[in-house]
C-alpha cells in the first residue's frame, strides 16, 4: 500500500515539478529532502492507465446521471407524454459508453505505440546532439514524466485539452533537460510527428494527381 502511495505522490510531483524532476534524475546527489521513484516507462504507463480507467468510469456515471435526470425532468413536465419518452432516444449515451470502453481497452497498446514511437524519435536526435551517456535511461525518463500528464483527465469539461497542453510541456521539459537540446529544437521535435504526417499526406496527394493525369 505504501508503495502505490509512493508511486501515486512520485507520478504527481512529475506533473508539478518536471524540470526539478528531470534535474533529479539526472544529478540525485544535488537534491535533498523528497526525492520521487523514479519510474520505467511501462510502470508509468501502467499508472497512468488507472487514471484513464477512472475517467473513463466517471465519465459513464456522470452520463448515466444525466441522462436519468432529463428523463425524470421530460416526465414531470410533460405528464402523460411521458409514456412516449425511452432511454433508446438517447444514443450519445451508448456512444459514450462504448468509446469510454474502447479507452480502457485499447490504451495500454496505444501506449506502447507511443513509447516505441518516440523512443525512435529521441534516439535519433540523441544523436544528432552526439549525446552518448545513458540514452536509453534519459529517453525512458522522458517518456515517464511524459505520461502523467493523464491526471488532468480527472478533471470535468476541460481535462482532456489540458492533458494535451500538459503533455506537451513535460515533453519540452524532458527535452531541454535529458537531451540539452536548444528551446527551438525542442518544439521541433515536438512537431516531428505532424512533420512526417504533412510529408506523408504530400506523397500521397502527388502520387494521386499524377494517376489522375
């Protein structure tokens, strides 16, 4: 028990303190007082499922009770038309449901996705940058603090888009610390992923305006 509450209390000081945490990683013997656990990418990969699973749960419930609340409304209201009202009327609510459940399901091999994605990506300006010591250690620590950005899904409404903001600045955080690369370097290897999907889409438009020439 007191291991999960270690590893719950490390994943949020990830989330609060990026820079300081990278700082830690790299150089503990600087640091004093709390130090976080410092965690493989897949535990915090793991982790960062359960708060996907909650949101996902909450999501549903908060729905649910929604849904329930209109239906009794339309009732009161309406009174003998009431009879007409059915939960079928609601179909967002299945699509919720479903997606919420597709969440859960297919997120851990997301995740993996992402971590064998990015890991190729910071290999590769790793060396570019000629960093050589721990490349391995420095990307997976990156891609560590990277996911607990999914602790902003808790958050009603606005979570999710503060996820993306967040994840993006552990990114830049991890970046500048790990790798040492250059504020403007950073933000470019954030981009990388819609680089190669804008190069990808432009081969594909030509190579269909060529063959419907």
């Amino acid at each position: 028990m007191n291991n999960l509450i270690n590893i719950f209390q490390s994943y949020i000081h990830y989330l609060i303190h990026p820079f300081k945490t990278h700082e830690m990683f790299l150089t503990p013997a600087r640091f004093e007082g709390y130090k976080p656990i410092r965690l493989d990418v897949y535990e915090s990969l793991a982790t960062s499922w359960v708060f996907i699973l909650i949101h996902a749960l909450f999501r549903i419930i908060t729905l649910n009770f929604i849904i329930l609340f209109l239906v009794d409304l339309f009732q009161s209201s309406l009174g003998e038309y009431s009879s007409f009202i059915n939960i079928d009327q609601f179909p967002s609510l299945y699509f919720i449901v479903l997606s919420s459940i597709l969440d859960i399901i297919f997120y851990p091999l997301f995740g993996f996705f992402m971590i064998q994605f990015w890991e190729f990506i910071f290999k590769f300006y790793a060396n570019l940058l000629e960093v050589e010591d721990n490349v391995d250690q420095r990307i997976q620590d990156i891609l560590s603090v990277y996911f607990s950005s999914t602790i902003l899904n808790l958050i009603p409404i606005f979570g999710a888009p503060l996820q993306s903001m967040a994840s993006m600045v552990l990114m830049y955080a991890g970046l500048r610390k790990q790798l040492d690369s250059s504020p403007v370097l950073s933000v470019c290897i954030i981009l990388t992923p819609f680089l190669i999907l804008f190069v990808l889409a432009s081969i594909i438009g030509l190579m269909l305006l060529f063959l419907t020439q």
